[in-house]
C-alpha cells in the first residue's frame, strides 16, 4: 500500500514558508492505519522494548497501538504544565521557535529500554529532547521510529548515534 497517498501537504501551515505534512486522511482509512501501524512495529525488529514514548499529540496515536503489540508500557511526553503529576522538563528548538516537554519522574525506570514514536521527525529537536528526558531517568533509548522522516531537514543529524527507523521519507 502506498502510504503517502494518504498524506496531504497543507502550505503555509502553522506559518507561512512551513509545508505541514497532514496524516489524517490516513488515519480516516482503516485499511491506511492498520497497515501503517503493522509496518512501524515491523520497523523495531527484535529490540526488547519495555517502554514506548509517545510525543504530544500525534505521537500519541500510534504509540499507544506500538505499545500494545510490543507487550511494552506507553509512556506520554507532554507539553509544559500538561501533566498531573511530579514532572521533569526539557526545552528544545522546533521547525519554527522552542517549547519545552515534559516527562513523569516515575515513568521509566533505571535500565528500561525506550522505544521513542512521534509521527514526523523534522528538525530533530523534539526527538532529541525526549532522548534527553529518558537518559536523564536512566532508560536507555533502542530506537527513534516515525511515520514520516524530512529528509531535508536533517533531523537524524541531532540523533547521532541513535538508531532511527521511519515509513515514509520525504
């Protein structure tokens, strides 16, 4: 199944000059969303996952699912001030300015080993700012995984050294 038929490029969104990649045409296809969840637990291979992380907010349609067929905990990255209890932060840069996420001080234990999942990867800093997070509670990070890389972007470029898996590169 060709799976970028189901992303649709939205211009000038959320500023002008940004080429917004919208994945909700393939989550409306049922036939769309299983294969792609199918494919991105394919993607991990034999890692040995104890957590996996999901990044606000459309890390968090998959990963849960991840989480699920990886018989493995889900764990929610959130935006500053989104979550209900002891937190630990991080800033980072995005495509177009900062914010910071934050983390559960319990969430990942010493040891665990972390599947990371945000839909998109651009500039990498959202990613390398969830690494961050899960180093600084002890986990150790076995894979980065996307629905979708910007190659153009260099956002692997911020995750050297961390296996990087991704559907659809564009």
């Amino acid at each position: 199944m060709n799976l970028k038929s189901f992303v649709r490029d939205i211009n000038d969104f959320p500023k002008p000059g940004i080429v917004f990649k919208d994945i909700t045409p393939l989550f409306n296809n049922a036939k769309a969303l299983k294969t792609a969840s199918e494919e991105l637990v394919k993607l991990v291979n034999n890692h040995h996952v104890d957590k996996v992380v999901g990044m606000e907010s459309r890390g968090f349609i998959f990963a849960p699912m991840l989480a699920s067929q990886l018989n493995a905990g889900f764990v929610p990255v959130r935006k500053k001030g989104k979550l209900p209890y002891d937190t630990i932060g991080e800033r980072y840069g995005l495509e177009y300015g900062t914010d910071e996420l934050e983390i559960h001080v319990d969430a990942i234990s010493p040891g665990e080993r972390v599947l990371v999942h945000d839909d998109v990867l651009a500039t990498g800093g959202t990613a390398a700012a969830v690494q961050k997070l899960i180093e600084k509670l002890g986990g150790e990070v076995v894979q980065c995984n996307f629905l979708i890389t910007l190659e153009f972007l260099n956002g692997r470029d911020k995750l050297e050294g961390l296996e990087v898996a991704s559907l659809m590169q564009y």
